[in-house]
C-alpha cells in the first residue's frame, strides 16, 4: 500500500513538473515576428548607451526581418552581446535585441539564431568603413544631421556629410512635403553635402537649412532623383520658395 502511495505521489510531481516547465516555456519563448511595414527605421550600437551608432539601408533592413522572423530557437543561453540592434517603429516604440555572431535574443535569455554568423557584422563594418548612402536617411533626418555643430572654445565647427550621390528616385516622398516647406525659410546654418568623389572640400562654406529643403521640394515636383553633385552648400532662394509654395497651393 505505502509503495503504491509513493507511486503516486511520484506521478503527480512528474506532472507537476511537466506543466511547470511548459508554463515557463510559454513565457520565456515568446519569438514576436517584425511587421516590416511597420518599421521607421533600424540602427545598431557597439555598446547600449554609445553614441556611435549605423543606421540600416533599407536592403539591410528588410534582410535583418526576414532572418529575424524565420530564426530557429536554440533555447536558454547566456551570452555577452556584441551588438545591440534597436528597430524604431512607426508608433513610436523601440524594440531592442541584443547580437553575438548569429545567436540573438530581445526580451530575456531565451536566444534565437539567424543562421549567419556575420549578417550583423557585416551591417556595422559595411557602414563604419564605408560611405554614408541616402538610403540611411530621409530627407528631415538628412537635414537635422547636417545641421549639427561642434563648439570648441575658439569657434562653433559645422558638421558636413559625406555621402555617395546616388539617391533613389521616390526618396522624397509626400509624406516629407509639409515638414519641408516648414524649415523652407530657415536660414540655420549647418554643414555641406560632399560627394566621396570630390576634390575639394568646402571648409569655409556652409549650407542653410532652407536650402536643402528647397532642393527635396523641387525634385518631388519634377519627379526627379535628388542631385547634389560633387558637393553642395545650398542657402535659402527666395524666388525658388515662393514658386515652391506657389505649386502646393495648387496641388492640394
């Protein structure tokens, strides 16, 4: 009889067991697909609260989510990130992973592989030693990039950027229009667009954020690529404004 009892009692806690562990598998192993149509934008950093950071091409990041959501669970594991990569969504929420090699996990330690032991790598090396491209920007981040400045004592430095010219045809696009026209007239000034291509570098130039507003304006009305050339410093036109806002009053 008290063999039989211990039976039991040894059946039960098996199960007990059992249901335990599925309940915290259920709560560990919580792989969430990314909606790519509702991604803003994805950057990843060397350290979580670095600030040398390299936002993904769009290629980039549309390759990330798909290795992403196809990732095999390996299981709970322990590990030293190598990368932190941050997907900022259209409403505004950040989702966070942390990296090492293919191995990647977001909210716990439960760890997923991407089957690539040098996807994420290669995103970080193919941008830190690489030329920017205007597929890392839009063109309100573009201009808010260019207008940071560097005071030392002596002088306030203005931060240019280097980038290569080759810039999609539907990079501006109508959603950008009405915070364009906003900074239209500003006369702010930041640093200069400067193709890898040129020799010379305009140290003593400078852009005004108006200028390059005008220039993304005017190729969405022509359906034109943006072409800034061998370098660009471009400053407020006033005549170019007012046709500018002439167009919209009569297109919306």
């Amino acid at each position: 009889m008290q063999a039989k009892k211990m039976k039991t009692i040894t059946i039960i806690l098996t199960l007990l067991i059992l249901i335990s562990c599925s309940r915290n598998k259920k709560s560990v192993d919580s792989h969430t697909k990314i909606d790519l149509e509702l991604v803003d934008h994805v950057y990843i950093k060397k350290e979580l609260y670095g600030t040398d950071s390299v936002r993904l091409s769009q290629e980039q990041t549309e390759l990330f989510v798909q290795k992403w959501n196809s990732a095999k669970s390996k299981g709970l594991y322990k590990m030293g990130p190598q990368y932190w990569l941050n997907i900022k969504l259209k409403n505004d929420s950040v989702r966070r992973f942390k990296t090492n090699r293919d191995l990647i996990k977001e909210n716990n330690d439960w760890t997923y592989s991407l089957a690539d032991t040098t996807l994420i790598n290669s995103f970080w090396e193919s941008q830190t030693y690489g030329f920017l491209n205007p597929e890392q920007f839009d063109p309100i981040s573009f201009i808010k990039v260019l207008s940071k400045t560097l005071k030392t004592q002596s002088d306030t430095i203005r931060i240019g950027i280097t980038m290569i010219d080759k810039f999609p045809k539907d990079w501006v696009k109508e959603e950008h229009i009405e915070p364009l026209f906003l900074i239209l007239e500003s006369k702010e000034v930041g640093g200069c667009f400067i193709n890898p291509l040129s020799s010379y570098l305009p140290f003593d130039d400078y852009s005004e954020k108006g200028g390059f507003a005008a220039i993304f304006i005017k190729a969405f009305k022509e359906n034109k690529k943006v072409e800034l050339g061998l370098h660009s410093c471009p400053k407020v036109d006033e005549k170019l404004n007012t046709e500018l806002r002439k167009w919209w009053k009569e297109k919306k």
